[in-house]
C-alpha cells in the first residue's frame, strides 16, 4: 500500500469555498460574467461544477483580500477565454513585478510542476463581484 492509499485526505476530493457578502450579486457575476449557473442551491450556498470539480459561493459576513488567487481555471486556450471574458465584462489584473508581467492581461510563467509534464504556463487574473481573485491558466508544453 503507498502513502497515498494510506492517506484518507489524499483519497478525498477538493471542493474550493469561496465567500460572498451578496450572493444574489454573486450569482448574477458568475452567470451574466463567466457563463455558470449554479447546479444545485441551499439557503446561503451556490454549488457549481466546472470539468467534474465542484466550488462553492457561501453567503458570508467576511469579505477576500483578493491579495491571492483563491481559484482558477485549466483551459486549452487561454487567449480565447480572455477574450470572450472581456466581451462579458470582464477585468483582467495587470501586473508588472520582478519576474511576473502581464501582457494584454495574460502573463507567461516559466517553470510547472514536473507531473504535469508542461514546461511552463500562461495565466491571466480577475477579481469576482465579491473580491476573490481567481485565474484562468494554459499549460505550455
């Protein structure tokens, strides 16, 4: 048996949470902005799924910092899901840091995991309705 056969949290699938002070207005950004519906509701909880991993919108008193990405997405073309992101409305985060730099608001990251077999990755990052930050990202192989 190997550690991770071991390992009940390993065995586990992730669920990211994400926090809204008005899920109403969450709603209509994840719907009206990026194009989701929620599949499923509860008072005070939106659950979505995106590629067979769900997320959820939580009704919250706290607000993100939006200082970090909290979520972000795997897509075969990021140029394209930019693109059709700002045509909704969307805004992309520019940064310019030692090392990090976006162009037309995608950034090209030297380096990736080695189990993902990429050699690096492009990434782009915006802030929700509620101040999360989130990404979407292409391996560069």
């Amino acid at each position: 048996m190997n550690a991770d056969e071991k390992n009940l949290l390993a065995r586990g699938r992730v669920a990211t949470r994400l926090p809204a002070q008005d899920l109403d207005r969450a709603r209509r950004f994840y719907s009206e902005r990026l194009g989701l519906e929620p599949v499923d509701e509860r008072p005070g909880g939106l659950l979505y799924r995106c590629g067979g991993v769900d997320f959820a919108l939580f009704q919250s008193t706290g607000a993100s910092p939006g200082a970090f990405t909290q979520m972000s997405w795997e897509v075969d073309d990021i140029e394209t899901v930019v693109a059709e992101l700002k045509q909704r409305g969307v805004v992309f985060e520019d940064v310019d840091v030692p090392g990090l730099r976006t162009r037309d608001g995608i950034a090209d990251i030297d380096g990736n995991y080695p189990s993902k077999g990429a050699r690096g990755e492009r990434a782009a990052w915006f802030h929700d309705s509620e101040g999360n930050l989130l990404g979407v990202g292409e391996l560069v192989f």
